[in-house]
C-alpha cells in the first residue's frame, strides 16, 4: 500500500470516527433535553401540588373556623395536611434526583463534545497533511506527465523518419 492510498484509507476512517463521535453527541444532547424536561416537570408537580394543598388547607381551615370543632374533625384535617406534607416532600425527592440525572448527563454530553472536538481536530489535521502531500507531489506528477508525453512522441517522430 503505498502513502497515497494509505493517507485515503486513514481519511476514511478519521471521517467515520468523526461520524460516530457526532452522532454520540446528539444522543447526549437528546438525553440531556428528556433530563431537563424531567426536572421541569418535577418542578411544576411540586408547585401545582403545593398550589393544591394551600387552597386544600384553607378551605379545611374556612370550615373549622368559628364553630365548635371535634377532635375527629381536627385530626382529619390534620392527617390530611401531613399526607400532603409527605407527598410534597416525594414530588421535591423526585425533582432532586432528576437535577442529578440531569447534571450526570451533562456530564456525559461535555465528554461527547469533547470527543468530537478531538476527532475533527484530528480528521483536520489529516486533511492538511493530505493537502501538504498533494502540493508536494504535484510538480512531480507535472514532471512525470512531460516525460510521458515526451515518450509518446519520440517513437512517432522515428517512425516519420
């Protein structure tokens, strides 16, 4: 194999690299965008249901106000605040771990970028060195066309004589 065709199969294989490492970075990117949208949505849950449990304990605390109120009734409405307590502390947990999977998957996109910033780099920098090589070869290709064509018409010129 000689430097020409070697240099083509290098440049097919740093392109393919190159791919690959693009098409990693929009699965990151892809999976970074569903983690955000997750802690949105976590973030909205956990406001609407906040939202939810303030009218909820207004309207338990409306209702017990100026009368006389049972312990029954009183220990309902508390049991219901807890359980909203509870389930708000859930929606919140569940938000921090999607900031987590969020932040990891950052992470992980930074590293993709990374990566392909290295494999263009590198594809880049073969292409140069394909350009540099092609430069320096040319006048000898030009050299190696004239001898041809000199060749060609020598055995011509003979043959008129």
């Amino acid at each position: 194999m000689d430097n020409n065709q070697m240099i083509v199969q290098l440049r097919k294989l740093r392109q393919r690299r190159e791919d690959h490492a693009r098409g990693v970075v929009a699965v990151h990117q892809a999976r970074v965008s569903e983690a955000r949208q997750n802690v949105e949505a976590a973030s909205q849950m956990l406001t609407e249901h906040l939202q939810r449990a303030i009218d909820e304990q207004n309207a338990a605390v409306s209702g017990l106000a100026n009368r006389v109120v049972k312990a029954t009734e009183f220990h309902m409405a508390q049991s219901r605040y807890e359980a909203s307590i509870t389930k708000a502390g859930q929606i919140q947990a569940q938000g921090e771990a999607a900031v987590l999977v969020q932040e990891q998957r950052e992470v992980g996109l930074a590293e993709a970028q990374r990566r392909h910033v290295q494999s263009r780099k590198a594809l880049l920098k073969l292409e140069k060195l394909a350009d540099q090589i092609e430069k320096r070869a040319a006048p000898r290709h030009a050299a190696a066309a004239e001898l041809l064509d000199d060749e060609g018409r020598l055995p011509h010129a003979s043959q008129k004589q």
